[in-house]
C-alpha cells in the first residue's frame, strides 16, 4: 500500500523519478525506452548523490547510452567497463586500450569513498560477468611521481614490468613503455595520450604528454600516478602463483606448453589473461568493487546473460574436447596444448548472478508498458514519433510535418530537443525547421543548456539516439525519427 500511494497518476514526474532512484530492493522499470533509460540512470545517480552500474545488454548499447548519460549530466562521471574484445578461451589477448579502460575504472571504483561525487559505470552484460582481478591488488597498484622529485629508474621500470606494460622500442599503444637513456616513454591506462618523462640524474625534470604517431611532445604535466597495464601481473609472486596453480589444476608441464614456459620466464603471452585466477590468489566481481551502488539493468539483460552463459560453456566443453583427442592421439589438427579452467574460475554462475543482484538494489527497465504494482512502476516514457509512413509516401514534406508535429510537443507544455549525429546535421536541421514555421531554435550542448530555454524554444544537439522519446515533461526527436536510417 505504501508504495502504491506514492505513485498515484496524478504525482509528477520527478516525483516518480525520485521514487526509482531511491527505493530499496529490485523493482522493475516499465516505460524505459532507449535513450530514456540513460537518463533515468543520470538522474538516479544525481538523486542519490552516489554510484550507478549501468548493465547495457551490448557493446553498440552501452556506447550509445555513455554518451546519452555524458549530455544528460555532464557534472556526473561516467566509468567505462568494457568487456574483453575476444572471445572466451581465446589465444589472443583483450586489446590493451580495452584493459586500460577496463583497470582505470577499477582503480576508480577501488579508491572511492562513500561521500565522492556522482557516478555511474557503464557496462556490459558480458563484462559484469567475469570476474576480476582483487580490490585489494588494484587499490595498491599504483606509482606516483611528481616534477622536481626524485625517481628511481629501477624502482620505475620494476613496478612497469610487474604491472603489464610492455618494452617497446618506441610507444604505439597503451600499455607500451620505452626506455631511452634519461627519458622513459610510456602510455598508461586511462590516458589518453602516452607520457614522456624526462629525467636530470634521478630528478624527474619535466612530463610531457605526446604524440604516439609523430612521437612530438605537447603539453607538460606537473606529477602522475600510473595504473597497472595488464590484469595478469608478471612479478615474481605472481608467477609463483601461476606455475604451483597451473601444475595443480592441469598436472606436469609440457614441452610443448608454450604458455607454462613464457609466463615462466617473465615473458606476457598472447591469451594468458583467460587463465587469469592463477595469478591471484583470489577473484573478485564488479559487484565487489560497487556494494552499495544502484544497479540498472537494460532491456533484454537476462537474455544476454543466458547466451553468454551458454556460449561460455560450449567454448570450455569444446576445448576440452580438442584436449581430450590431442592427448589420445585423435586431433585432426597439430597445435600446442590448450589447457582451459572451468568456467566458473573464470565467470559468475547463474545463482552467483542471482544472488548479487537480490542483494542490492536493482531496476530491470523495459520500453513497454506494464501495470504498476508493490514492485514495478512505470517511468512514463515512450519512444517518440517515427515519421516512416510518412516518409513512405513519396512526395511529401517530411520537415513541415516534423514541425508541425514538434508545434504539437510545445503547445502540450513539453520541453523539445532534435538529436542529431553531428555538428554539421544540428546546423542543417535546425535551419530546415526553422524554415518551416518553427521560431526558436537554439543549439545546446548539454540537457542543462536545454532546461533553460523558453518554453516556446526548441533546443537542437548532437546526440546519437537512434529513436526520439516521450515523457511527461519533455520529448527528444531524433534526426533518424525524420530522415530515416
């Protein structure tokens, strides 16, 4: 009853809001189209004044919906988590611009307080699903270093080597670092462009960020505190770790055991981090990381997580075929042995998945309409208008019909924005509606910028939405609800 009387129809739409951002438990969230469930995550994390993981169902969705998050609350920080960019129990290794992402928001989400501003996570299905290396590993991984003080170059290239940076004669990627007399180079997780740290003696005289194609330095930086470049450690405990682990769970190396003997020798191999829980002693989830953190979960989410899954498994039960003919003598093809640990060293199981999200609050949101209960509530939003038949017809005027339809939006008391895919379509459009028959136009970068315009004012920004929405207080028209794809 209590809930029921605090979402009567006739209670606003910040009200309900509000309702969702803070009520405990798992509730489901009807009436969350695309696009508007970026924005209920951007107000949830602003209501809350605290941590958000949003589970987007892929990686198209969650990239749209980072930046849909980016234009709603810009003061909000919005996290990265991506998932590997391989598949599971592959030879190849995640890209390292993937693992840089991935341990720049763990280190953020390790070191956060209780009392830190707003954010939200944006993941994957896929990438909430495997596990991750410990807090307790990540919050200490760091080295710190500051213009004017001393750096020992052996302590530098130590902690280098045994967090995942790789020796290069010249730095091309994250993850790279190169040593050239009295300048290191090197390009760590979350920067956007490498660092170039120029040495007097043991002082470190200047850092510089530069150009990894040119290699010429730009702007100069006061002091920086690198992050692990790999998920998989390569120091001499670690490695201990790997070689008592693997030789447990698989028996006596191989001759030909070509992973065995790289990571034994201090050497990073392609595809070594899907044997990653045998270089800690233990595992953590993204959950771990976020305990107390609101967990919004996009439509389709339990689908997703069912494939994965499923196609998780059939990955390990083939490899252990293949390894079960090699050894009989049965394989068709020569290769060297590929030993795969079982898939819930690596993954969380399904009551694992379960049990996480009945523990914490969560929002599973649908776009579709649903009566309203003890434990679901509808966010009240729809998925605007799609000019297709129109468009159908042939000779018709798409842009007077868009605006006229827009006239109807403002004469309801909605707040109107046109989301474009670019600068130069924002420019166009706007100028085309303006044309026909709509007065003010103004080009916005943020919702802040939109929420102060008159209310005959029509804001137009570029904001990738593939379909335009509709809520109680406002409507976003997409340039793909007009055009086409």
């Amino acid at each position: 009853r209590g809930a029921e009387s605090r979402l009567r129809p006739q209670e606003s739409h910040m009200e309900r809001l509000t309702y969702i951002a803070r009520e405990r438990g798992r509730l489901s969230v009807s009436g969350a189209p695309g696009g508007y469930d970026a924005y209920l995550a951007a107000e949830a994390a602003m209501r809350r004044k605290g941590l958000v993981v949003f589970v987007a169902a892929d990686d198209a969705h969650a990239a749209a919906a980072a930046d849909a998050m980016r234009f709603f609350a810009p003061k909000v920080s919005v996290l990265p988590f991506p998932a590997w960019d391989c598949l599971p129990y592959d030879r190849t290794s995640p890209k390292s611009d993937i693992e840089s992402q991935r341990l720049a928001t763990l280190a953020a989400l390790a070191r956060r307080g209780k009392d830190d501003a707003p954010a939200i996570v944006v993941t994957t299905v896929n990438a909430i699903l495997q596990r991750v290396p410990p807090i307790s590993e990540i919050a200490k991984a760091s080295f710190f270093a500051r213009v004017g003080n001393d750096v020992e170059h052996d302590v530098l290239t130590a902690f280098l080597v045994k967090n995942g940076y790789v020796k290069a004669s010249t730095v091309r990627e994250p993850g790279d670092f190169a040593l050239r007399g009295g300048i290191v180079d090197l390009w760590p997780p979350g920067s956007e462009q490498p660092l170039r740290l120029d040495f007097f003696g043991a002082t470190l005289d200047a850092i510089r960020t530069f150009d990894a194609e040119t290699q010429l330095s730009s702007d100069r930086i006061h002091e920086i505190e690198l992050l692990p470049a790999s998920e998989a450690p390569l120091d001499a405990e670690s490695i201990s770790r790997f070689r008592s682990g693997y030789v447990a769970t698989f028996g006596p190396a191989t001759s030909d055991d070509n992973l065995y003997e790289s990571v034994s020798a201090g050497r990073k191999m392609q595809g070594m981090e899907h044997w990653l829980p045998l270089f800690h002693d233990h595992l953590d989830t993204l959950f771990d990381y976020a305990p107390d953190a609101l967990v919004m979960l996009s439509h389709q989410t339990e689908e997703a997580k069912t494939a994965r899954l499923e196609l998780v498994k059939d990955y390990y039960e083939t490899r252990r075929q293949f390894l079960r003919e090699k050894r009989e003598g049965e394989a068709k093809v020569s290769a060297p042995p590929y030993k795969p640990l079982p898939p819930e060293k690596l993954y969380l199981t399904d009551a694992e998945w379960n049990a996480a999200l009945a523990s914490r609050d969560a929002r599973e949101l649908s776009p579709f309409q649903a009566p309203e209960s003890m434990r679901a509530v509808d966010a009240g939003g729809k998925q605007g208008r799609d000019f297709a038949p129109e468009r159908a017809q042939g000779k018709v005027n798409i842009f007077q019909i868009a605006a006229d339809h827009i006239g109807e939006l403002l004469k309801a008391k909605k707040r109107v924005l046109v989301a474009t895919w670019s600068n130069g379509s924002a420019e166009r459009i706007g100028g085309l509606l303006s044309d026909h028959g709509i007065g003010a136009i103004r080009q916005v970068d943020n919702w802040s910028e939109a929420a102060k315009l008159h209310d005959d004012a029509v804001g137009v920004a570029v904001l990738g939405l593939e379909r335009g929405i509709e809520v109680a207080d406002f409507a976003i028209v997409s340039e793909q609800d007009i055009l086409g794809d």
